[in-house]
C-alpha cells in the first residue's frame, strides 16, 4: 500500500518537479524515472513512511541519521522535498503554539547558552567555508544584482548603520554579535564607541581577538554576556539586534523588548533584524520541518510573525518606525551558502561529522527554499523609545521625539 502512495506521489508532482524523483525501496526495487535527478535509496520501512506522508523533516532527519542515502544537487533535492510537502507548513496546526510555561522554561538564561553554544560553537573553521570573510551569519542586502556575497553582506552592514544613523563617538550595542562585523564597521566606518555580547565562547575569542589587532581595544568591547545581565546605569544611544530574537522564546518577548527599551537613551533608535514567520499562528513550520530544525541546527528556536513584532514593541514602550521585509534577500544569500558548502564538501568532512554536514546541507538548501516560497520572512524593524519632547521640532516635523527624521531617503543617500 505504502508503495503504491509513493509511486502515486512521484506520478504528481507538480510541473517544476516532475520526472526529477525516483525511490529505491529497502529490497531494490525503483520507483519513478532512471534518470531523475534526485535518488532517494530507503534503508527502512519507517522511511517510506515519512515520504508517503509527505512528511519531510521527519525524512531529513532519516537522511541525517543514515536510514536513507539522497543522490542529486542540494538544489533539486530541496526542490523536490518542497513538492513532496502536502501541508501548509505556515498553517496554525502545523507545530501550533508552544505553551508559554514551555517557552519560558526552555528559554532560561543557562538553557539559552547551551543552546547558543551548541549550534555556533559547531568549528569556526566549518562556518568560514561558507559564509563570507567577515563571518556574517545573516541575512545579505543584495542592493544590487550582480553583487557578491562579500558585497551584500558588507551592502547589509551598511544598510544597518545607515538606519540607526550613527554617528561618532555615540554609544553603540550589538546583541549577538556573532563574530563581530557589524560591530567592527561601525566601529571602524561609522566612528561609535561599541559593545558587542555573545553566548558563544568560540565567537568572544575571536571577536576580542580582532579588536586587538585592530587597534580597537579602547573603543570596542566584546563581551561574554546575557542580554539579560547587561546593565541600565547608561543607556546606549543606539541598539542593533541582529539574528538574535529567534532564540528569545515568544513568551519571554516582551521581556526582551522591555529590556532594550530599558537600555536605549529616550529619543535612540533600536534595530531588530530577524527571521519571522510565514503564518500568524505557527511557532515552527508544519511537516516536521520545525521538528528538524529544533533537533538538529537550532535548538530553542522560536518564530512569531511580524505583526506578533510590532504589537509586542509597541506595549513595552517601543514606536515601530520602519518595517522592511528582505525575505527574497535571504532566499539567495543561503542559496550563496550551500552552494559554497556543497563546493567544498570534502573539507567540511575534515572540520566535522559526517552527521552535522548532512544536517547543514538541508538546513541551508530546504531553508532556501522556504523563504522563497514564504513559509519564512526576514524582517527589519526600526523603532525608538520615545523621549516625550512632543513640542519640539525636527527638520519642519513636531512632535517627532527621537532622532528619527519620519523620512526614508537618507537610509539610501550618499554620506
């Protein structure tokens, strides 16, 4: 039975995969075409299973776990799993909501850093085969097409700093620093005193490393911290986050946004750069994508949709600004990734195991793909917490209570 659904659901799928799929059963036999791009070779019935439910992540980590071999471009094989999916996956059954007792206690400060150190502590030297010379592990702003990985990733540090108007010698916070270029190229670009925090051990020392050798010790500091245990003596003027909210938890948000509002000078400006979901209602995505994702990369993970955001910016005291979506961005700056990984596969297998690289290789390609069907967004929220000077004017504008101008061009002009 479970073999005639497979060879049903090989016969269906949609026109962009058609004729790209073949199964090859546990006892030998074939499903679908002989020259399909993508070979899926079934160690076990239970794999089977999770393919005639459509049931991806749950085959992915078959994959992982060595219960089934996957022969084809990463490309196509993400391909072919999207066409596989029979749920919504940004549907509200599809991982529904974690309880809030759930999310507070999987999101306690020591659970945090295991968390953190489990997936960015993986080898710096596995992450710097993919991503671009600075380490940058988020989204790139391809402001123009042509552009490299390098290029739009030094196009998204910019954008970041042009948004928070920084300015010399102002007060500088990043929140999860990673391994620290936008705290460098503010530092080094934009003039600002800045401090960096992180929860990666492996990310503080090589940050620290480079302010060293960059002569930036007396105006940059990388710290090992909680965001939580930063304190409030003396608000910053202006605060990046960058990539970090997905590990907040949704019921510790609006924690986190009373805290950055507690470390921003009234009238500063906030930015929060990060993956939100596709749906209203879903804390993970459906067809045990979630699933894979929480086991194998990111443990702790949690997505609200943007306007879960700005609700919960807004009663903790935080204006929302500007909204920008770069989930296209994202698409082709993880295809730039797994790309590059799948380039140098043999490397990776000497910086990791054999286990981790099967899991990133979906991770990046499946995810790829996810944004740029819409089952994931990235977006930029600037905000401010306002300073209550309603009767003052700025640039011909009352009422305006930060240093925000309430006009979008000088984001994008010249300095």
């Amino acid at each position: 039975m479970l073999e005639k659904l497979v060879a049903h659901r090989i016969e269906q799928l949609p026109p962009e995969s058609a004729g790209a799929l073949a199964v090859v059963l546990p006892g030998g036999r074939r499903l679908g075409p002989e020259d399909a791009a993508v070979v899926l070779r079934l160690k076990t019935f239970w794999a089977l299973r999770h393919l005639a439910s459509g049931r991806v992540g749950r085959l992915a980590g078959d994959y992982v776990e060595g219960r089934l071999q996957i022969e084809g471009p990463a490309r196509r094989v993400a391909e072919v799993a999207a066409s596989l999916v029979r749920e919504e996956p940004t549907q509200g059954h599809a991982g529904g909501l974690r309880g809030p007792w759930l999310s507070r206690w999987r999101h306690r400060p020591a659970a945090d850093a295991r968390q953190v150190q489990q997936h960015y502590d993986v080898s710096d030297d596995f992450y710097a085969l993919w991503l671009d010379p600075r380490r940058v592990y988020s989204c790139a702003y391809w402001q123009d097409a042509d552009m490299s990985l390098e290029q739009a990733q030094q196009a998204k540090l910019e954008l970041v700093c042009r948004k928070l108007m920084l300015r010399p010698g102002e007060r500088f916070l990043d929140i999860g620093a990673g391994w620290g270029a936008l705290l460098l190229w503010a530092a080094e670009h934009h003039g600002v005193e800045a401090t960096g925090i992180t929860l990666s051990r492996n990310q503080h020392a090589h940050v620290t490393r480079l302010i060293e050798e960059r002569g930036l010790a007396g105006r940059v500091r990388m710290l090992l911290l909680d965001y939580r245990e930063l304190p409030e003596d003396q608000p910053w003027d202006k605060i990046a986050s960058v990539g970090m909210f997905e590990h907040v938890g949704r019921a510790r948000l609006p924690a986190y946004f009373a805290k950055l509002r507690r470390l921003l000078t009234p009238g500063g400006l906030l930015l929060n750069h990060g993956i939100t979901a596709g749906g209203t209602r879903n804390a993970q995505l459906g067809a045990g994508i979630g699933d894979f994702i929480e086991r194998y990369i990111f443990p702790g993970g949690e997505l609200v949709h943007i306007s879960h955001v700005l609700e919960t910016m807004a009663e903790q005291g935080l204006e929302g600004l500007d909204t920008e979506n770069l989930r296209p961005h994202y698409a082709r700056t993880l295809w730039a990734w797994s790309d590059a990984l799948e380039s140098q596969l043999d490397a990776a297998r000497q910086l990791t195991t054999e286990r981790l690289l099967r899991a990133y290789r979906l991770y990046l390609a499946g995810s790829a793909v996810g944004f740029e069907r819409g089952w994931m967004a990235l977006h930029q929220t600037l905000a401010t917490r306002p300073d209550g000077r309603w009767s003052r004017t700025r640039d011909g504008l009352r009422g305006t209570q930060s240093l925000y101008p309430f006009r979008r061009d000088y984001m994008l002009r010249s300095p």
